[in-house]
C-alpha cells in the first residue's frame, strides 16, 4: 500500500470516528437507563469495535509522519495511543456485560485526556512544513484532554471529538494530496 493511500486510509478512519462519536455517547448513556437491554448491548459493542478500528487507521497516519520525519515523540505517543485503545475497547466491551466498578472507566477517561493533551502539545509543536494545520488539530486535542479530564468538560467530549476528527480527515487528505 502507498503511503498516500495510508495517509487517505486515516482521513477516512477519522470521518468514521466524526460520524460514530455522538451515537456512541447516546448509546452509553442509554444503556445506563436500560441496562437489560441486549439490543444496545450488541449496538454499543459494534460501535465500539468500529470506532476502535477507525481510531487505529488513524494514529497510524501519525505514526507514518512520525517514522519519515524522526519524530520521536509523536511515535511513542502513537504507540501508547493503540495499546491504550486496545485495552480501553476490551474493558469498554466487558462493561456491557459485567459489573465493573466506575472507578476504572473515571481513569482511563482521565489517561484518555492526557494521550489527548500528550497529541496537543506534539501537534501544535510540530512545523506546519510537515503537517498542515497540525496547529489547529493539536489546539483542539489540548481542549479534548482537558474536557476528559474534567467532570464537567466531559458531556462536551463527543463534540469535541466530531470537531477533532473532521480536521484530522482534512488534514490527512491534505497530507495525502501532497504525498508522491
């Protein structure tokens, strides 16, 4: 595969997690209400695993830009956003079934806000030669970080992330335009 279609491959992976952020929040907060629920027990595990799936297509990009321009940061982040996802989709899929306790899913949206703020601060780092609008997607991972992070900021986070994810895709399509 090329890398111009590896770097459309993440901008489709981040339409898809544009698309899925809102129904998967709707669909969590639902099954609070109807806990007995299998049909939105299987519908949140389907969006789970495919907004999982998308995710990774899309640190991928990052980890593609990170290997041809040295960044070593941005990979190690890469690196630990995948294994982080990994292990959050397994314990987000294992509450639809079992009794976990809140406390679990309180710190990983609290490791999910620092991976968040972690992107913000390499992106908005990064030279605009290497990634356009790099600044303004690592603008917007800065705030998520912060809303997941926060209480208050967290009924937000689905917004943010439709936002995140829409100039992420526009800026690996452009990343992709400009790739031999």
């Amino acid at each position: 595969m090329k890398k111009k279609d590896k770097f459309k491959l993440a901008a489709y992976g981040a339409i898809v997690y544009a698309i899925l952020s809102i129904p998967i929040f709707v669909v969590a907060i639902l099954q609070l209400f109807y806990e007995t629920s299998l049909f939105l027990k299987y519908f949140y595990v389907v969006l789970v695993a495919v907004t999982f799936i998308a995710s990774v297509n899309t640190t991928l990009g990052y980890f593609i830009i990170s290997k041809d321009h040295k960044l070593k940061y941005l990979r190690i982040l890469a690196v630990i956003s995948i294994v982080f996802s990994s292990i959050a989709m397994v314990l987000l899929i294992l509450k639809s079934y079992l009794d976990t306790p809140n406390l679990v899913y309180t710190l990983l949206t609290i490791l999910s806000g620092i991976i968040s703020i972690g992107f913000g601060i390499i992106l908005k780092k990064m030279k605009k030669n290497i990634l356009k609008f790099s600044d303004t997607v690592g603008l917007w991972y800065l705030i998520q970080g912060i809303a997941l992070c926060t209480i208050i900021g967290y009924i937000l986070v689905p917004f943010i992330s439709v936002v995140v994810s829409i100039l992420e895709a526009k800026m690996f399509f452009n990343k992709a335009r400009n790739t031999k």
